[in-house]
C-alpha cells in the first residue's frame, strides 16, 4: 500500500505559540492517505457506535445533520510537523452522539469506510474536543479530505481524525488502531510530541 502526499507548499517557520513544538505553519492544507480513497456518497454513508453489548446507535446523513451542526474555528497538527492554523470547519458534536449511548468501556476504535482504524480514550471525543465534521473552510469535504465525513479531534495529531468516518465500537482496553500498530502513539498528544512508539 503506497503512501501519498500532496500540496505541501506554503511551510513558513513561526513562533506562534499555537504551534507545538517541532511543528511547522502552512497555508494550503496537504493531503496523506495509506491506499485507495473511498468515495462514498451522502445517500450511503451511515455513523454508528457500538456498545460492548452491541447496541448500535446509527446515523444515515440526514439524521446526523438533525442532530445538530456547529460551526468550529481550529488548529489541526499533522504528525509529519506541519499546523494549519484557524481552520473553519462545521461538524456534529461527538458528545451529542454519546447522549443516548450507555457503555462502561473507557476506549473507543474508530473504524472508516475503506478499513482504516484508530483508537481514542472516550474522553479525548467528549466535553467538546471532537466532532463529526461534514464541511471545511466552507466547502463539504472532499474525499481526499475523508468526505463525506471525517472525525475532528483537534487536540491530538491529526492521524486521530480519521478519514471516511463509519462507526466507533466501544472497548475494555486501549487496543491499537493501523498506524498505531505501525509504531505511531497510542495518544498523540501534539504539545508532548507524541508522535512515536
């Protein structure tokens, strides 16, 4: 499976203190991918998560949308050292999708349409820190960007917003995800460089 990378003009060296250490500010916004890109259309994309007693609580598009969208100003941290600063993106709270969803497990998988994976603790998707986003810097997401949706977990490197968003399945333990069984963080705290094993 190749690696592919794109559109990484615009680097400029900064002392914003938004930027954590190691990282570089662009302007454009690079695309990285492990393989094929997925293109799955609104009409049969659906998010569900599942609880350790497999319980599905499912979206198809509209009914995401009805839960409610908000608007979202960020910065995203890639784990190859570049920062976007200022970043509009427009998303479902994860905290509203968990509302109605009753599971003791502390770790969640993420799992995308094209059989990504990547593990979070529950508490870096709650109290306001993550969001299924469906649009950026005005515009639906493109699927190279991971649309029609992608997680949005600003506070932790990028690699953790997964692409092509499909579901979460609840679990006991911190089980890794793909590029964590490749050696990246089980975290990925971009302010403790926690980019590696």
């Amino acid at each position: 499976m190749g690696v592919i990378n794109s559109g990484f003009g615009g680097r400029r060296g900064s002392s914003d203190p938004r930027l954590p250490p190691g990282q570089t500010h662009v302007y454009d916004w690079p695309v990285l991918s492990t393989g094929p890109t997925p293109n799955v259309d609104e009409g049969r994309w659906s998010f569900t998560i599942t609880t350790e007693d497999e319980v599905a609580h499912r979206w198809n598009w509209s009914e995401l949308q009805e839960v409610g969208v908000e608007d979202i100003v960020t910065d995203i941290h890639c784990v190859t050292h570049w920062s976007k600063l200022d970043m509009a993106w427009r998303g479902v709270p994860i905290d509203r999708l968990f509302e109605d969803v009753e599971t003791s497990y502390d770790y969640v998988m993420v799992r995308s349409y094209g059989g990504y994976t990547t593990n979070l603790p529950l508490e870096d998707l709650l109290d306001g820190q993550a969001w299924v986003a469906t649009e950026a810097e005005g515009e639906p997401l493109t699927p190279e960007h991971g649309g029609p949706a992608r997680l949005l977990v600003p506070h932790l490197y990028f690699w953790k917003s997964a692409k092509w968003i499909r579901g979460m399945e609840m679990m006991p333990s911190d089980d890794p995800g793909f590029w964590e069984q490749n050696g990246y963080h089980l975290r990925g705290d971009p302010w403790r460089e926690e980019r590696y094993w």
